[in-house]
C-alpha cells in the first residue's frame, strides 16, 4: 500500500517565503555534494572483504537517498516560486520591481553624464578663446625669460609648461546647456524620489501572507 505523504498548511509573509528557498537552495546544495561526492568519486585500489563490500553499499543507499531528496526539495522550491511569482504579479511586487530597475538603470546614467559635464569643461563657443589666451601666454612668458644659466629662466620654463599642458593635451568640451543641466538633476532628483517610494510600497506588500502546502518534513526542515 502506498504510503500517503503528510502536508502541513503554511500561511506566512510573502518575504519569508524568499527565506524558505534560501534555506531549500542551502540544502539542495549540501545534498548535491554528498550524492555527486558517493557517485562520482568512489573507487578502490583494493579488496578488503565482505565488510567493504557492505560499507559501499551502505554508501550507495545513502547516495540515492540524498538524491531522492534533492528532487523532492526542487519541485517543492519550483512550487514556491511559481506561487510566489503569481502573487507578486497579482499585487504590484513585479511592477514595482521593474520599474525600480529602470530607475536604477536611469539615475545611473544621468549621474554618469552629470559628472562628466563638470564645470570646468569649456562650451564649443568658448574654445577658440581658450587656445587664443593659452598662445598669448606662451609668448608671454617665453619674452620675458632670462639667459638659460639663471635660476629665474628654469622657473620661468617651468610655469610656462606647467600653465600650458592645460590646453597642449586638448580641452574637455561642455557638451550640454546650463539648462540642459539643471533639466538633468531635477530628473534625477525626482527619478530619486520615486525609488526610494516605489521601495517603500515594495517593503509594504511584501508583508502580504500566502499560504501553501509544504511536505511535513520539508516544512520542518526549513522552520515554518
């Protein structure tokens, strides 16, 4: 006659049903490695006798047993998740999820580009007046430099590669507008804003109970 497997009835938040398959992912993994290591690694140099004969059998029903149990363990972690999965759809978890991923995606390019576009980079309008001033100056400083054996003509050299290197290596371009700018903080301010919300409302129905049936000992082995 075949034996009829015990369930228990389990009603508990949505965010501790994300703990209990961790703690099946865990004991997947412990079982794999005691099946695989039984499986794949036995072997012998030897014969001992009977007694060896009856330790790798012993190790064989321990192995298939561990296997056994890995499956059972997946297609109960495989039911959690579609259960949990049709009640994040149901209540906004996915949506809110989705949408913090676009945000995160979002503010990280807008800080990326607002970085870049620093104050001290030079609108397009402005160049030719940078190289313009950055040439005078090398005249400049280049008429006023003494004989080449005085202590002033080193120094004098020095400023002058010093100041100009600002500009022999090119000058990094302003690409957008002041206004452009101020459009791109206030998005990300706002894009800001909405996350940490749209986390909030995550954190709250996240708290939504869901009830499945657990085998008995899976249920007692994972703490529910």
């Amino acid at each position: 006659m075949e034996q009829i497997e015990k369930s228990r009835s389990v009603n508990i938040p949505l965010a501790r049903w994300h703990k209990v398959v961790e703690r099946i992912t865990k004991l997947l993994e412990q079982k794999e490695q005691v099946f695989k290591r039984i499986f794949t690694e036995i072997s012998t140099c030897e014969f001992l006798g009977q007694a060896q004969v009856e330790d790798w059998k012993r190790l064989a029903a321990q192995g298939w047993e561990e296997f056994q149990a890995h499956r059972r363990l997946l297609q109960v972690k495989r039911m959690i998740r579609e259960e949990v999965g049709k009640q994040n759809v149901l209540i906004g978890i996915s949506s809110r999820l989705t949408e913090i991923e676009a945000i995160q995606r979002q503010t990280g390019i807008l800080q990326e580009i607002l970085t870049a576009q620093h104050a001290n980079r030079v609108a397009p309008e402005e160049v030719e007046m940078v190289f313009a001033r950055t040439s005078t100056e090398e005249k400049r400083v280049k008429a006023r430099i003494d004989p080449p054996n005085s202590f002033r003509s080193r120094g004098a050299e020095v400023l002058f590669i010093s100041d100009y290197q600002q500009t022999g290596e090119g000058v990094d371009l302003r690409m957008l507008t002041g206004d452009q700018l101020a459009v791109l903080r206030q998005e990300l301010e706002d894009l800001q804003a909405r996350k940490y919300q749209a986390q909030d409302e995550l954190a709250e129905l996240n708290v939504t109970r869901l009830t499945l049936d657990l085998p008995e000992d899976i249920a007692r082995l994972v703490g529910v």
